[in-house]
C-alpha cells in the first residue's frame, strides 16, 4: 500500500459519511471553515488531510478519527448503532443490583 492508496481511503471514507450525514461538500466545507474545493480534493484522494482538518471533520460529522481510514465506515457505525440498541434492550431486563455490576464492568472496560 503506498500514501496515493491510503488518500483514496481517506477520500472515499469521508464522500461517504458526508453524505450519510446529507451533507453537500459546500456544507460541510462551510461547517470545518474551508473551501469547498478542500473538500472536493480530499474526497478525490488528490491531497491529504491536515491534523486540523482531520479534528474539524470528525467534530462536523460526530465520528471517531479511525473511520476515515476504513473501508465502508457507515457500516462501522451501522454496526455500532445495533450494539448500543442491544445492549440497552438487555438492560432493561436488570435488577438493580446487576445493573450496577455492568456499570462497574464497563468502568473498567472503559480504562
């Protein structure tokens, strides 16, 4: 893998949360303070991002850093969103007592 594979990532990774979140590029690029071509030339795997753009898209579009360097990142999050409705649902079904034993479980799963 060489850095034009791992642009294209990145550029393919964020076309497709972006528009996930129905976001044009001129919004989104609006939403970060950049040009809409900055946006148009990352999603095109022409240039790289900078560590500051990387913070802004990832407040913009409420995603973890990791999921622009992942192919099909909408199913990650997918994927995510089925666990966090699952877990709640098993929840639900505990008393009180192992309620607070899961909390300390994710306490220290969480460190």
């Amino acid at each position: 893998m060489n850095s034009k594979d791992i642009q294209k990532i990145l550029g393919n990774s964020l076309k497709e949360l972006r528009e996930a979140k129905n976001l044009t590029q001129e919004k989104l690029a609006e939403r970060i303070g950049v040009e809409a071509g900055t946006i148009y030339r990352l999603e095109a795997g022409k240039n790289f991002i900078k560590s500051e753009t990387l913070a802004k898209l990832c407040d913009a579009l409420d995603v973890h850093p990791s999921l622009f360097f992942t192919a099909r990142p909408t199913m990650i999050l997918d994927n995510h969103a089925d666990s966090i409705k699952n877990i709640t649902r098993l929840l639900q079904t505990f008393p009180q007592d192992k309620l607070n034993d899961a909390y300390n479980i994710l306490k220290v799963l969480h460190k």
